[in-house]
C-alpha cells in the first residue's frame, strides 16, 4: 500500500494528491539507484517515486534547487523528463516491455517552481504491436492541483529479451526490472 504525503490544495497533509484514497495506489519499487530520474542514490537525481491503482502510473517529486533554470524556475527539460519517465514506467509496469522514446510532445500550461511537489499521472493509449507503436499521455499537477504539463509521448516498446540484444544496460539490471513483472500478465489496462 501507498504511504506518500503530498500537501493539498489548502496546503493540508493529504495521504494522496489524486483525490483517489491512498491504498488504491500501490507503491512500486525503484531499480536503479543511481538513475537521474528515479535513483533514490543519485545526489544530482530528481528521487522521483512511483505506484499505480492498475489503470495508471503515478510519479511524485519535488523540484530540488540543484535543476532551476531561470530564477526559482524549474527547468523545462526538468519536467519533461518528469513526464518521460512516469510514461516510460507505464510502458514497463502494463506492457512488461521495455521502452525507447521516439517522440514526445509536452504542453507547459503554469510555471514549475524549485520546491514545488509534483505528481505526474500517465495512461497508456493505444498499442500498434506490428509497428513497434505505443502512444501514451501524461498530466503533471502541482501541490495545488493544477495542471502545470501535458505530454504525448511515441514509444518503441521492446521485451526484455529483444532489449537485452541491443545491450543498451547490463544484463543484472534487465534482470532485476523484469522481477517487477511477476504475478502480473501484461496487456493494456482496460
């Protein structure tokens, strides 16, 4: 079960920034510890963590001041990467493929600020598994609730078999990510 904390749009503790109760979001854990993105040891990392309530993929982070751009501004390319990689864990949790970016799209719709608490929620849309094809969508809200990102990303997926030939990352690796997938059959979420 989830146990995160994320302030509300009040500024009150809230167990869950989704408005769903906390134990429908299950806690995943983190592979790699030294990932920009989701290593919990990676000292210039962004510490994102992830859950699902089976139909989605959720990140939570908050925005360090080590990757401001302007002033107390996130960086732009800080929150794609936000994006990215929430959409690239759905691709991984539901599909149990691996993922390479083609294509992604994002929307800034507010400003991110250093400190803000993010929580980024992606679906996945549509699969073409003949043409390698997965299209899949992400919001990102601040601690207020706002929308602040929108994102449409093309994915290459690949099985950890097809991916372990292009010897992209060690085999340890694929092998401890692929331990994720038991007791869960793939597919696209309904």
């Amino acid at each position: 079960m989830s146990t995160d904390v994320s302030h509300s749009s009040t500024g009150a503790l809230a167990e869950n920034p989704t408005g769903q109760p906390a134990e429908l979001w299950q806690a995943l854990p983190t592979v790699d510890p030294h990932c920009f993105a989701c290593g919990a040891h990676n000292d210039q990392g962004l510490h994102m963590t992830f859950a699902t309530n089976g139909k989605q993929i959720r990140s939570q982070v908050v925005i360090p001041e080590h990757v401001r751009g302007w002033s107390n501004l996130a960086h732009g390319g800080v929150t794609t990467t936000i994006l990215d990689e929430t959409m690239a864990w759905a691709c991984i949790y539901f599909l149990h493929q691996f993922p390479l970016t083609r294509d992604i799209q994002v929307r800034f719709k507010k400003p991110v600020y250093v400190g803000d608490q993010l929580y980024a929620i992606t679906t996945l849309e549509s699969l073409d598994e003949r043409r390698r094809k997965l299209i899949i969508q992400g919001q990102l809200f601040n601690q207020k609730d706002e929308l602040v990102a929108t994102a449409t990303g093309d994915f290459a997926p690949f099985t950890p078999e097809q991916f372990a030939t292009m010897d992209l990352v060690p085999q340890a690796d694929l092998d401890q990510l692929t331990a994720m997938f038991s007791g869960a059959a793939p597919g696209m979420p309904e």
